[in-house]
C-alpha cells in the first residue's frame, strides 16, 4: 500500500513538472499563428501570455510569419491560435533632457506619466 502512495505522487509531480513547463503559445510562430497577435507582437518587441509580458526580438516582417503559416497549413498543420492576452510591456524609465521630462513608452493608465524637473 505505501508503495502504490510512492507512486502516486511521483505520477502527480511528473504531471506538475510538465504543466508547469508549458510552452507559451507564440502568436507568430506557424502551430500559433494569430495574425492580428502576430502583427501587434512585432510592433511591440512582445506579446502576453498568461497575464504576462513576454518580451521577444522579432527577427522578420510579418511577411516571413505569415508565409511560414500558410506552408504550415498547406502540408497539413493543425494550427492551435495563440489567444492574445491583456498586458503591455512594462513602463520605460523616464529620460530626462534639459530640465523637461521627456516621458516614454507604456500603454493606457500605466503609461501616461509625466516627469517634471525642478528649475533653479
């Protein structure tokens, strides 16, 4: 009976290991490809995934990704559509030039700060 126990939880930290090791879905690579994902991916250096920012050099237009898709497809891939999630990279630090903030980067509430320099 302790042995089949042993088992058990060997079998069940095997699957949390591998659960926990999932893939995140690329919205441009061909099993994901999301096109509207894939497109705002680029743009963007990033795409979320599970409520997280995922940050990822593009190496290509859209072009490349979209036609590595239709080949996908073409020679009978299953494509499982990447969801694009809700995040935005994270904000940029403010860079400050000659006494007036310069304010960059973010999305919505998160990235609409103003720096402000104090003048002497």
């Amino acid at each position: 009976m302790k042995r089949s126990a042993t088992v058990r939880l060997g079998i069940l930290a095997v699957i949390g290991l591998s659960a926990g090791a999932q893939q995140r879905p690329d919205p441009c690579a061909a099993a994901n490809f999301n096109e509207q994902a894939c497109q705002a991916a680029i743009q963007r250096s990033g795409y979320c995934w599970n409520g997280r920012w995922v940050s990822l050099k593009y190496r290509n237009l859209f072009p490349y990704y979209y036609d590595a898709y239709q080949e996908f497809t073409a020679n009978g891939g299953v494509v499982n559509m990447a969801v694009a999630g809700v995040c935005g990279p994270p904000a940029r630090t403010h860079a400050f030039l000659g006494g007036h903030g310069a304010s960059h980067g973010g999305f919505g509430a998160s990235g609409s700060c103003h720096g402000t320099a104090a003048h002497g």
